[in-house]
C-alpha cells in the first residue's frame, strides 16, 4: 500500500518536487544495520522511478552505484528488491539505463541468477526480461553465454529434482525466451542444448500443476525458433508441431484459461519460422482461428448509467449509442489475437494463404466496424490489403471480392468517429488501391464514393476542431484554462492532424493537385496548436 502511495504521489507531483526529500533519506536507509530499512530505500526507488524518470536521468549514475552493491547483501530480502529495484529501472527507464550503464548491472544480475536463495535468482531472471526488453542487440551478445548457462542449470540443476522449485523453472523458461529474442542469430549455439529440454517439457509435464510451466515452455520454442532461423530450427520443426497438435487435441481443463492464448502464438511464431513450409499446416490451425476470430461480442445491456455500475472481474461497462453496456473482455481480447494470427499467416505465406482467402474475408471485412475493441480493427485494417495481394498473387481475387472490399472501406471513411482509425482506413485504402494498378483501376462509383466520403470527414473534423476552439475560449473568459483539458484536446488534435496528413496522401494518389488538398489545409489551419511535446517533470 505504501508503495503505491509514493508511486502515485511520484507521477502526480514529478521529479523535481520528489526526488530532493526522497534522496535525503534513501542513501542512509541503505547502509542501515536493520535488513528492513536497507530493502524500503530499495524499493522506495522502484516506486518514484516511474514518475520521476526524466529527471531521474540526470542522477542515473549515482543511483546505479547506490543499488549494485546491494546485490551483495547478507539478507535474501534486501538482495531480491535489489533485483526488484533494477528491473523497474529498466521498465521506467527503458534503453537509457541499458545502453549507460550495462556494464554495471549485467555482471550483478548474471551473478544474482546463482544466488543461494530461490526466490532471487528468479526475481534476477525476471529483472533480466525487463533489461532485456530495452537492449540493443550488440550489448546483449558479449553476456549471452554466461546467462543461458545459469539459466540452464535453473531449468535443469540436476541432483534431486525434488528439491527443483517449479516457480523457478517457469521464469527460467520466461527469461530463455526474451534472451532468445532479444539475441535473435547469436541465440543458434545454445540451440541445440535448449530445444530438446523443451520439447521434453512439452511431452511430459502433462499435469494440471504443470500447465503454466507448459505454456512457458511453447512460448520459449516459438520465439527461439524464430531467433535462431528455419534452416537451424527445421530439424526439430515436426517434432514440436506434433507437440501441439497432441496438446490441441487433448480434453482441455475448462480452469485453464490461458491455454489456447499461448498455443495459437506459438503456432504463429513456428510459421513465422518456418515460412512458406508451414502450409500443409494450415488445415490443422485454421478452423478454430475462423471460429475465433468470427465470434461476436459477449455482451449485456443494462438500464443503469454506467457511472452507477462496479464492473465485474473479465467484464467492462461503456456507453454506446446511448445505452449501457458490459461486454466480456476475455471473449474479443480472444478475437483480436485470432485476427493478428491471421495477420501474420496471410503476411508470411502470401500466395500459399489462398485456400483460407475467401473465409478469411469474410471476417475480415465485418471487423473493420467491430466497435468494442480497437485491435480487432486495427488488425481487420492491416489484413484486408494482404488478402487483396494474396488473392492477385494467387490468381483467386475475384470482381466480387474486390467489389465488397472498396465498398466497406468507403462506408467505414464515411461513418467512422475515431481519427486515429480513420488513418488507418485512409492507409488501407491506399494500400489496396496501390494493389489493383493505382486510381486508374478504380471504378468511377468508388473514386466518387471515397471523394464524398473524405467530404464528410472535413466537415466533421471542422465541426470538432471549431467547437474546441469555443470551449478553449470560454474556459479562458471565466477564469479556467485547465491544464489537463488543454493537453487532452492536444492529443485529440494531433490525431486528427495525422489522419488529415494520411488523407491527403490518398488524395494525391488520384491527383497532385486535388481540390480537396486546399479543404485538408483549412482543416488543419483551424487546429490551436495545443500539441508541442512534453514538458519536463
């Protein structure tokens, strides 16, 4: 509770205000005789970092050079909120910290994976996900050898396995795979060691008590496949397919819910390896993506204001079209994942997609006004050009196709609300038109629709921007000028402005000189200029 407290006190008033006080008494806490006071200056650092990171910056070094030697402290609690400390660092301060002072908290996070006490070797484990989320390549590469090796001997430590913690195997699995990730080519030499562990995880943790160690270990094969490459990876490429396909087909326990999470991105990252070779696969995957990505919202409608309501767990409340309504999470964070899955199979087999080309559309075409989730369009947006491509490389796209394609783009421009979703219409539009041979390909009922369509969005946008401008004005007359609304309407406005940019990159496809570019200038002329970077904390 108390570190939330500074967290929120942290983000509220900025580094300026806080880090002063905080570092009056930080530095004393940590050289305490009382384990207790050493491992609060530890985490007290964890809680401000993120809402005084900027500032933080400046003080980097002297804060690095407060917590390493930490890492060597006679209490197993002080050294694992050491390891809490540095992987919130490296979260709040992602790829500063790293690319400064790598030097200084590899050696002490690789030296933490051998501590004695398994709690902090895997809290080390886990810092280590969050240093390397934000490291360049070349920085990891001269460390990969002795990480793998501990994180090795976490997974598999030989001597008695009874006395193997399962907690820690599964963030040894976790962390392999961000390394394997993170290191991408340099990750092969290890592969041969690693690959058979997991494919013997995978075949013998069967249990109910194994199922998060399982998932972690699909995940760890998927991303190590595609680090390492199909020419490394091919050998063992049927072995772990038959893997999931056994896992698929097995009676799943209606408990875990994560299951069919982690096995659809896993075979989404073994045709990421694989490429085109992954086709004859198809057939096994496809159905329950289909069935997925086709579901409709869960959804219920209520006669209370949603203020009024307390959301219940899996369940969010919103207002639409002036009812209130609670749609279950778990349901269309499903759909999405299923749509980005068909993003990556119909992007990485081109051509060999077509079998699915027709089904796939379908669905595709529909999600681009699915409104309770805005990745279950952004993904229905990037999708439908690379099914255009798919079917004119594979001499499959039929008139009709193109036909319901062009018509539902124009419809979604005409209707659509959200200016960051415009931009990806008017981006799809272009890509799609790009991919039949330019304007001149286009039916005059499309060219004149998209026109009328990009009208309307003037006008709305116009509406907007002017509206703000009164709002702004009357605020300023009665003595407001609230900060808050300002860099909200800023952020609103310079949303707006990409998606005026993204339309006039489409109006200029049909004509450089296109008389609507001047209205797209207005347009944007009627902005306030709100948006000028942040300023500091």
């Amino acid at each position: 509770m108390y570190e939330q407290s500074v967290d929120r006190l942290a983000c509220a008033l900025g580094g300026k205000v806080v880090l002063p006080p905080a570092f009056q008494y930080i530095p004393s806490m940590l050289v305490s005789y009382d384990w207790r006071s050493r491992h609060a200056g530890l985490m007290a650092i964890a809680a401000i970092a993120e809402g005084t990171g900027r500032v933080m910056q400046n003080e980097l070094g002297k804060i690095v050079d407060l917590v390493t030697p930490m890492f060597k402290d006679s209490h197993p609690r002080v050294r694992y909120a050491a390891c809490q400390c540095i992987g919130q660092l490296c979260t709040d301060l992602e790829e500063v910290i790293q690319e400064q002072f790598h030097e200084q908290l590899f050696p002490v996070l690789v030296q933490a994976l051998e501590d004695p006490e398994p709690r902090v070797h895997a809290h080390a484990a886990a810092a280590l996900i969050n240093f390397c989320e934000g490291v360049e390549r070349e920085i990891l590469l001269p460390y990969l050898d002795p990480i793998v090796e501990r994180l090795l001997k976490l997974l598999n430590p030989g001597g008695d396995q009874a006395a193997v913690k399962q907690y820690v195997q599964e963030q040894a699995v976790t962390t392999l795979a961000m390394v394997a990730d993170a290191s991408e080519g340099g990750f092969a030499k290890h592969y041969p060691t690693i690959m058979p562990l997991l494919l013997s995880v995978l075949q013998n943790a069967d249990g109910r008590e194994y199922q998060k160690l399982r998932i972690k270990a699909m995940e760890c094969a998927g991303l190590i496949a595609i680090a390492v490459g199909k020419e490394v990876f091919r050998p063992d490429s049927n072995a772990l397919i038959e893997q999931l396909i056994r896992i698929q087909k097995s009676p799943q326990d209606v408990n875990d819910t994560q299951l069919s999470h982690y096995l659809m991105a896993t075979w989404s990252k073994v045709c990421q390896a694989l490429g085109e070779e992954f086709e004859p696969y198809l057939p096994v995957v496809m159905p329950s993506i289909l069935t997925t990505a086709s579901a409709k919202a869960d959804i219920s409608v209520y006669d209370e204001d949603a203020e009024n309501l307390e959301e219940k767990e899996g369940w969010e409340i919103i207002e639409m079209d002036g009812q209130t309504l609670g749609i279950r999470t778990s349901s269309i964070d499903e759909k999405c994942q299923a749509f980005e899955t068909l993003v990556i199979y119909c992007s990485t087999l081109g051509s060999h997609f077509a079998p699915y080309l027709s089904q796939t559309l379908e669905i595709t075409l529909p999600a681009l006004k699915f409104y309770f989730h805005d990745g279950v369009r952004e993904a229905a947006a990037m999708l439908a050009p690379m099914l255009l491509a798919c079917g004119k490389q594979s001499n499959t796209l039929t008139t009709q196709m193109l036909s319901a394609i062009f018509h539902q783009l124009i419809s979604c421009i005409s209707t659509e609300h959200d200016s960051s979703f415009l931009s990806s219409l008017y981006k799809c539009f272009c890509d799609c038109l790009r991919l039949i041979g330019g304007p001149a390909s286009l039916s005059p009922e499309y060219s004149h629709g998209l026109m009328e369509a990009t009208k309307r969005q003037l006008h709305s946008i116009a509406d907007k921007r002017k509206a703000r401008t009164q709002r702004v004005q009357r605020e300023m007359e009665s003595g407001g000028g609230d900060e808050g609304l300002k860099e909200e309407m800023g952020m609103l406005e310079e949303i707006e402005d990409y998606a005026l940019e993204d339309m006039g990159r489409c109006l200029q496809m049909f004509d450089g000189n296109h008389q609507l570019l001047i209205a797209v200038g207005s347009v944007k002329e009627l902005g306030m200029g709100l948006y000028h970077g942040e300023e500091e904390d």
